[in-house]
C-alpha cells in the first residue's frame, strides 16, 4: 500500500490502518472499537520461556 507523503507523519492504528493526528485519538479509537483486542493482551502474562538464557 502506498501512501502520500502528506500522511507519513500521521499516527496509525495497527490493527485497522486508520490514520490519526494525536495520540489522544488514537488511544480512544482503540478502546472503543478493538477493546477485546487490548484487554486480551493486557492480561497476558509475559515471563521467560524455560531455557531462556539472561546475559547480565
């Protein structure tokens, strides 16, 4: 997909590709139309997988 460089600048919506100019809007998009989407992920527990090495 091509854009105009009019709207590089411009903020995105990654599930849905919808352009916005704050954040603001965005964060408000999200949670009214891909609520289910966010709170699934936000409960999700992140951990180290077993095996996982950590390089201090």
């Amino acid at each position: 997909m091509v854009l105009p460089l009019v709207d590089e600048f411009k903020l995105k919506c990654y599930l849905c590709n919808t352009p916005f100019s704050t954040i603001e809007e965005l964060r408000e998009h999200q949670k009214n139309q891909h609520a289910e989407f966010i709170t699934d992920h936000e409960n999700q527990k992140r951990e180290p997988a077993p095996g996982d090495v950590t390089v201090f």
